[in-house]
C-alpha cells in the first residue's frame, strides 16, 4: 500500500516547488508522484500547466494524480456545441473545461481516475505510460483482461474502453495524460456526451465514440484508492524512488506561485468558449402560433464563440422586419451563448410596439433562438 506522505513531505514539495524557474536545474534527479487534494477540475488542470510551465525535468519525471468533480473536459481544438450537451450539463451543474492538450473530450467525475506522466521532450513516451498502467492492473487483479491499441487507448476485454490518452508536447517538456473508468456514472456519461445541436459544420477535431466500461463492473471489490495505489507503486519502482504519494493543494501560492491566475484563466469564457474553432450553424426549427405552424431558417457564422454574421428567414407578416433586423443587428458580435441572448432579447422587447400578439410572437421567436445555443 503507497502510504500518502505527511506534513513533512508537503514541506519538502513545497522547498522544492517554491524555488524560482531557474532554481529547478539544481533540485534532485528521479521521479515524483503527486496527488491533488482537490476535486475542482480547473484547478487540476493548472497544476498541469503549472508543472509544464515552472518544472526543470531535464532528469526528472513527475507523476500527477487527480479526480474530478463532475465535469466535461474538450481538447484544445474541439467544438463543446459539437462534442456535449451544454443544456443538459447546466441542469445538472456539471463544469465544462478546455485543456491545453489535444485529444477527444471526456466526463470525469469522482469514479474516474486522472493521470498525467510528465517528462521532457526527448524522453516522452505514451506507450511506455500505458503499459506501466495496464502492468499495475495486473498486479493488483491478474485475472483481468486489458491492454494497450495502437490509439493509445486501453481496452477491457477487448472491446471497452477504460482509458483514453491526450498529450502536449512543449519545445523541451511534454506531458502525456490518460483517464482510467473506475466507478463512472455511466448514464451521465453517455448523455452529455452526446450533442443535441443540429446544422453545425466545423473544422474542429471530432471525438471518435466508443463502448466503455466500468473496472468496478468487472470487479466490485475495487476502489479508485486501490487503483490509484497501485499505479503509483508501479510507477515508483520503474523509477526506483519512494513509494509515497505527495499531497498538493492547488490553491496553495506558497507552493505554486502564480497558480491561481492559470486557475482563472481556464475557466474565463474566453477559454473554454472563445477558443472554439470558426463554424457555421444552419438549422431549421417550427413555431406552432395560434394554431398555424411556422417555419423558420436560422443561418449564423461564429468565430472566437461570437456570431460573425446572422440571418433569420421568417416571413415579413408575422414580425415586423424593422423588429427582426434589430434582432439580428444585436445578435451580430454577441457571445453565441443563451445568457447573453435572453438579455439581448429581453432590451430589445423594450422596442416592441405595445401589442400583446407580437409580443407573444417576439417571445416565441427569442426563446427558439436561445435553444440554438
């Protein structure tokens, strides 16, 4: 059993973690495992970055340990309208988040297990990473049957996928990070992987779909703590250091400096929104209207997350086009995001003749626009 370390070890994190960038070239060689105390996924992706960011590993290499409330994580280059369903997640109050690694998206929470191999340039090597992953399993339950594809996934018995793989790749650090499927709450998984949006066509990487599955599914005895052990003592013998595992508080700027800034940064709506890849939506939905049915075209193009041009084709006797053109007018440069639409729309109603009739329809039109987002 890999003993987590006492205040002592926090400290001595801490003395090495506090030296300035440049004072790294002198901290020992070896390896380190570190776990996060925290649950919050934009901080534990900071510490990703941070790590890649301060850390000499000229002749070190970092193991990073961490769990997730739930949350949906995108790669760097990919669509969240495209790859989850962003109303359902705000129901639930489940966190999207961007990484600065590439990849498909994935949901964590608490029954999923986060890892993320640090080493520099020369020396990464995922599918070394995999196998210590898939040896530590055997270790801890011979019996089951896993191993690494040529996609960097790993796969239990042959066909679920229990891992997936993401990595950056820096000028003199890399990082490779995978998830392992523990005790994931798979209904939620599968329903808010699964984008609702109709009419998007984007340039971004998709996520390729796959069966997964649970370990506990195969064997109800084990825990994410029991997982997580066992990797860690794997990695340590590879790596002939200590077996302990580091604890780290990711909000703490004694040992991390600069880290609550990289915390904020990921979750701006810059980030996780404004770095989307350019796309267009062109969609079609009904509005039923004192018993009539009316069809309406949407074309919208948005860059950086905002909508770069917007066309509503309705026709001129159900609203006023003077009322849509300054609809579409306010809609162009906005966030394409249902909060600052149903404000946009809330001032714009203000401009609305005092007739009940239109605005009901201008209500109607609004909250169908909103649903596109």
């Amino acid at each position: 059993m890999v003993l987590r370390s006492s205040l002592k070890s926090c400290l001595q994190l801490a003395c090495t973690l506090r030296t300035p960038k440049a004072g790294f070239r002198s901290t020992a060689s070896g390896g380190l495992i570190i776990q996060s105390v925290s649950n919050d996924v934009y901080q534990n992706l900071a510490v990703e970055d941070w790590i890649h960011d301060h850390m000499n590993l000229e002749n070190r290499q970092v193991l990073f340990l961490w769990r997730n409330s739930p949350a949906v994580v995108i790669g760097r280059h990919q669509n969240p309208w495209q790859e989850c369903n962003l109303r359902l997640m705000r129901q639930k109050n489940i966190k999207l988040a961007r990484r600065r690694s590439g990849g498909g998206t994935v949901y964590h929470d608490l029954g999923n297990i986060n890892l993320t191999f640090f080493t520099n340039r020369k020396k990464y090597e995922r599918m070394e990473n995999l196998k210590l992953v898939v040896k530590a399993l055997k270790a801890l339950r011979p019996q089951l049957d896993v191993h690494v594809t040529d996609r960097y996934d790993i796969l239990l018995d042959r066909q679920y996928k229990i891992s997936g793989t993401a990595a950056k790749l820096g000028r003199t650090v890399a990082y490779h990070h995978c998830t392992l499927l523990c005790n994931t709450d798979k209904h939620v998984l599968s329903s808010v992987l699964k984008s609702p949006y109709k009419g998007l066509k984007s340039n971004a990487t998709p996520s390729v779909p796959a069966s997964v599955k649970n370990l506990l599914e195969e064997d109800h005895g084990l825990t994410c703590e029991m997982l997580l052990d066992a990797i860690a003592e794997e990695y340590a013998a590879q790596h002939q250091i200590d077996h302990h595992i580091t604890l780290v508080n990711p909000a703490d700027e004694t040992v991390l400096p600069g880290i609550n800034n990289k915390t904020e940064e990921l979750q701006t709506w810059e980030w996780v929104y404004g770095k989307t890849p350019k796309f267009s939506v062109s969609t079609c939905f009904n509005m039923v209207c004192q018993d009539s049915i009316l069809d309406v075209k949407v074309d919208m193009d948005v860059k950086h997350g905002r909508i770069e041009a917007c066309n509503i084709d309705l026709p001129e006797q159900w609203l006023p086009p003077a009322l849509c053109n300054e609809l579409v007018k306010s809609l162009t440069g906005s966030k394409f995001c249902p909060n600052e639409t149903t404000t946009l729309t809330t001032t714009l109603l203000k401009l609305c003749p005092q007739d009940d009739e239109l605005h009901s329809r201008w209500n109607l039109l609004c909250k169908n626009m909103v649903t596109l987002m």
